[in-house]
C-alpha cells in the first residue's frame, strides 16, 4: 500500500486528538507540530531547548489553534522513569494519545569509519534509537487505548542503504527502519499503527550541517513533506501500518 501523493487533509482532520511530536523545536517537528495544531490537533511540544519550544507555543496560540503543551526533555539523558512519568502525566492531563511523532535525531559528524569514537556513537544510538524505543514502550498502552492511534518514525535514505561515511546516523536509521517493523508487527490489529516517514533532502539545519557546500534553496521546506505526515496521523491512513515511505518522490 501506497500514500497517495496527492494527499490533502480535509479542515479538521485532527480535530480532538493529542499529539506527541519530539523535536518540536525547530526543522520538521516544528513545522509538523504548527500544521498538526492547524488541523485541529492538541499538541504536545517536546524538545530540550525551552525556549524555542516556548516560540512555537506562541506561534500555535497566535493563529488560535487548541492550546498546546510543552515538554522539556533531552532525549539524550532521559531515562525510562522520565518516559514513564511523562505517560503518566499525559494519561492525568489528556486523558488521551492519539498521536506520536518521532521526529528529534542527532547527526554526529560525517566521518571515516576508522575515525568514529565510542561516546559519539553512542549519543547517537541514545538520542536516534532507544530514546525513541523506552518512549514507544511508554506511550503505546496510551496509544492502544484508542480504536485508532498512529506512531511514525523519522527514517532515512542512508538508513534503507548504507553510505560511507555516515556511519552512526546511518546504523542508527536501520535501526529505526527495524524498531519501526517489530512495534507494527507486533500491535498489528491492536488499532495502533506504525511507518516510518523519510523525509529526503529538506531544507533544515541538519541538512546544512551534513552538505555545508549545498545551496539550501535548491531543497523542499519541510512545508513541501507535510501532505505525508498529515495523512499518517490521519484517519485517512487507517489499515496502513509497517510501511517506510518517502516524502519525495523518487
């Protein structure tokens, strides 16, 4: 099964439900989380950097959108007790999870295998990989509470087929591409489904940072994916589950 390219969210698509995205403050989850709150959606800022999660409240507010929440958590040092009491507080303030976007990642620095280092591998796989595993293991009794709930990952090409020098991010991204299959197959008819988006060359801070010589202007905004994210958190995408899909067409 297939997203239709050509997807466009009805008005109020989102309407009443809660949606987790981490790495709310900027690139993509800031964008994903203005155009979820746009279409109706609660949405629950997380990210490490307060004040740029403050910056996207405002701006929700501002256009009068529902109130959104702000959570501030490194995914970094986040152990599983903060995810739990995190579920917990969603659970006594919401009631409710209809949503979880794994949007924050971490790029390292391109480099020669030869010359990775162990603590940078490992930020790494804490932030890329099993933050998102002990958040998922929090929030899916959450999410199973509800007829139809949806959790997306943030892939990437380099995840599907290895590139030199990308070591740690890349292994990182196959591990997501596996997590992503093993949490869908396992909660397959449970009403929760699970994909993985990539999203491509986007024009964002991470992207700059990996190909510095590249003319940003030359990219899609992350504006351009949201047709993507919208209908994976939709009840339009309802039955589509354990697929990784690509935000630009090939």
């Amino acid at each position: 099964m297939h997203a239709p390219q050509n997807y466009t969210a009805p008005a109020g698509a989102l309407e009443n439900k809660v949606i987790l995205v981490t790495g709310a403050g900027d690139g993509i989850g800031k964008v994903a989380a203005l155009t979820y709150a746009k279409f109706g959606a609660t949405v629950i800022l997380l990210g490490k950097t307060t004040n740029k999660l403050t910056a996207v409240y405002d701006e929700i507010v501002a256009a009068g959108h529902p109130e959104p929440a702000i959570v501030p958590l490194d995914l970094k040092g986040a152990t599983k007790k903060h995810y739990q009491d995190m579920a917990a507080t969603i659970q006594a303030e919401f009631g409710r999870l209809d949503g979880v976007l794994h949007n924050a990642g971490l790029l390292g620095v391109l480099t020669p295998f030869e010359h990775i280092d162990l603590p940078t591998w490992q930020d790494i796989m804490q932030v890329n990989v099993t933050g998102p595993m002990l958040l998922s293991q929090a929030l899916l009794p959450l999410l199973k509470q509800n007829k139809n709930a949806a959790m997306i990952f943030t892939s990437s090409g380099v995840g599907r087929k290895g590139r030199a020098f990308w070591g740690p991010y890349a292994v990182s991204k196959f591990a997501t591409e596996g997590l992503m299959e093993i949490i869908a197959d396992e909660y397959d008819n449970t009403g929760v489904r699970v994909n993985c988006i990539n999203p491509g060359a986007t024009r964002t801070s991470m992207r700059a940072k990996a190909y510095p010589g590249e003319d940003p202007q030359t990219l899609k905004t992350p504006a351009d994916l949201m047709w993507l994210y919208l209908y994976l958190m939709s009840d339009d995408s309802i039955g589509i589950t354990g697929q990784s899909l690509d935000a630009q067409a090939k």
